[in-house]
C-alpha cells in the first residue's frame, strides 16, 4: 500500500513546525514559501486531518499535528542514520563531531584530548558548543549534538554512557579568606558567606542548589556568572566565594578547600541510546576512553 506522504513533505512539516512559521521554513530549506504551503496542504489533504493552527503571526500544531511530529522526527532520524550508515559502506565517514562540554570541563580538561584527536584525525571537523549539563543532554536527545560530557546522577536522561572520570567539587576561596589553611568547610559555613555562582541549568548551580536542599540552607547568592574569568577575579577580590571541581582553582591568588563531607561527581561521555555512531564519532569515544588518564 503507498503511503500517503515522503520524506520530504515529512521535513518540511518538521520544520515549519520547529521554526513556527512558513516563511522561516521556507528560508531553512532553500525553497519557495509558496512550495512550503503547497507541501503542508497536500500534506493535510491527503492525511485528511488539519496539522497546523494558522495564527496571524505564528504557527502551532493542532493535537493531530504534534502526535504526527513526534513520528516524523524519529522517521527523519532514522532516515539520516540509515543514509549514513550506507554511505559508511562504501568508506565515507562523516566529517563533523558535535559535542557539548560544560564549560569548566571544556576550559580545563579537555583541550588535550581534544588537540590529540585532530592530531590523529585532521580530516574530522571538531565542534564544540559549550553549554549547561541539562541543555547539553536535551541537545543529544534532539539530535543537536553528537555526544556530550554529563554528571552521572539520578537526574540524568537514559542515555549511551562511557565513565570518564571522578573529580572533586570543592569550595573556592581567596587566599586571604579565613578557610585557605582549613583542611575542610561544611555546608553550613559555606552558606554562611555571600556566594559567586553559575546561572541555573549548569552542573556547579545545581550542586549548590542540591546542597541547599539537603541541609534546609539557603544560599546568599551576590553575583550570578557563567564566565569562569570574571567569577574567579570577584573570589580573588573578596567579594564572595564559590565551588569549583578542583583542577579549576589553579592560580596562586585562590585556595581549594574540601566539604566536610567530600563532593564527588562522576562524569561521562554520552550520546542517544540506541543512536547509530558514525566511524568519527566512534573513533571519538574510543580516543577519549583509551586516554582518559589525561583527565
């Protein structure tokens, strides 16, 4: 029995309705808005269902459209892997590797890996979007992204995993503050102090906020930064403190100190479960696996 659409007509309505409009659409595929229209309404005659909800500015999907997207983005998917894979026969590999670090691991761990595997593999394009530990896993589910580094927790979306390594999660003071020449801080102490943290949706907010709920504290945030530079120069002047993993607090003007009870994460490369590796982006994994010692 013939279908009643392709793939084709299936990517057009993905994208009409991810970017919410036809002109949009239009201008993501490289095609006429005229040629959009005409695919959706073929598209909704021959499916005999209305799809869409046409707004004066914008477009939404009817309750038939969104359950239609959800299979027409697993088709699209398993097309593009299937393609891939075909193409992989015959000794194509694909030439890009997205992957998402969270910035902390993206500034101080994994350069070296990074460096060494374009070394190895000049012909592979290496991108790398630096994001928070929640996007980042979002960003793999949709497909944005390749592969990503995650914290291992209960949190976390099921996923393909490879442990990469444990580190600690320590307090970050000036060298002059009153816990630099402690052996360790509790969390009432560390709550006490006015804090410098990440914005929500990165692993060092969520561990504070994790923090403050198991011990009922709340935290004194004085300045909220994503930027690893600026919050390390607002520590070393004494305007607040912050927790850092430990490789971070590498220069002589701050001081690493333990929690009572030490903070551990433990962290993965991921990628889709039952996602389809390209020989790049397994070549990948297995070069961060085998030199994992460099972490």
């Amino acid at each position: 029995m013939a279908l009643p659409f392709d793939l084709r007509a299936l990517r057009v309505f993905v994208t009409v309705a991810d970017r919410a409009g036809f002109s949009a659409a239009a201008r993501d595929l490289h095609v006429a808005q005229s040629a959009v229209s005409q695919t959706i309404a073929n598209l909704e005659r021959q499916l005999e269902l209305t799809l869409l909800h046409r707004h004066e500015r914008r477009i939404s999907l009817t309750p038939e459209g969104g359950e239609l997207y959800v299979h027409a983005r697993e088709l699209l998917e398993r097309a593009e892997s299937t393609h891939l894979a075909m193409r992989e026969l015959h000794g194509l590999v694909k030439g890009e590797v997205r992957i998402g670090i969270p910035s902390m691991l993206g500034s101080y761990y994994f350069p070296p890996l990074l460096m060494g595997f374009k070394a190895q593999h000049p012909g592979i394009r290496l991108t790398v979007v630096e994001a928070g530990a929640r996007r980042l896993q979002r960003m793999i589910a949709a497909g944005e992204l390749d592969l990503g580094v995650v914290i291992d927790d209960e949190q976390s979306q099921p996923m393909e995993r490879r442990h990469l390594t444990r580190e600690e999660m320590v307090v970050c003071v000036p060298r002059e503050h009153v816990f630099a020449e402690r052996n360790s801080v509790s969390a009432e102490e560390f709550f006490q102090e006015p804090l410098v943290l990440f914005q929500d949706g990165y692993f060092h907010r969520e561990f504070v906020d994790a923090l403050s709920r198991q011990t009922g504290l709340t935290a004194n945030v004085a300045f909220q930064s994503n930027l690893i530079p600026l919050t390390k120069a607002i520590v070393r002047q004494g305007f607040g403190i912050t927790t850092f993993l430990r490789r971070v607090v590498d220069e002589p003007g701050l001081a690493a100190v333990s929690f009572d009870e030490p903070a551990w994460l433990d962290l993965s490369l991921a990628w889709a479960k039952d996602a389809y590796l390209s020989r790049a982006e397994s070549a990948f994994v297995e070069y961060v696996i085998a030199h994992r010692e460099v972490l």
